[in-house]
C-alpha cells in the first residue's frame, strides 16, 4: 500500500516521488547511517570502496540529498532505515 509519509518532493519538480531505492542501497544507506566507511561498508559487504562509492552517489541522487549525512537524514525521515 502506498504511504505517504514516504514520499519526498523533487526539488527539480511539482511531483512527489517514492525513492526507489535497491536492496543493495538501502544496506549502504543503514550502514552509513551507523557511521561507517565506505572501506568499513565494503569489507562488511564483501565489495571494493569504490563500488560503495558509486552506490553512495546513486543514493545521493535518489533522495536529491546534498551529500550522505543528508541522505541518511532524508531516509530516516522517510523510515526507510532507522537506528535501533
């Protein structure tokens, strides 16, 4: 069911989005949200730090945040990742 407490609005226009985020990405985005590296995050998930960078950058994009911090706020305020 569509929630739209999960919605954010594009800055870029006057529609609402659901970020489409993959499974993959939302692993990235916890684990940042935990205060790792991109060299922690990789070693963690068994990939370079170059890869998580690139994910890092997808994930920047997709929630139109200005760099990870703001991702990570952006996310917890969508409930998309939380800090337990």
């Amino acid at each position: 069911m569509y929630q739209e407490r999960n919605e954010i609005t594009c800055p870029a226009a006057s529609t609402s989005i659901r970020p489409a985020l993959t499974v993959r990405e939302l692993q990235v985005l916890q684990n940042l949200a935990e205060g790792r590296t991109d060299r922690q995050i990789g070693a963690l998930l068994a990939r370079s730090h170059k890869t998580i960078g690139h994910h890092v950058e997808s994930i920047i994009e997709k929630l139109y945040a200005n760099n990870r911090a703001h991702a990570v706020a952006i996310a917890m305020h969508l409930s998309l990742i939380a800090l337990d």
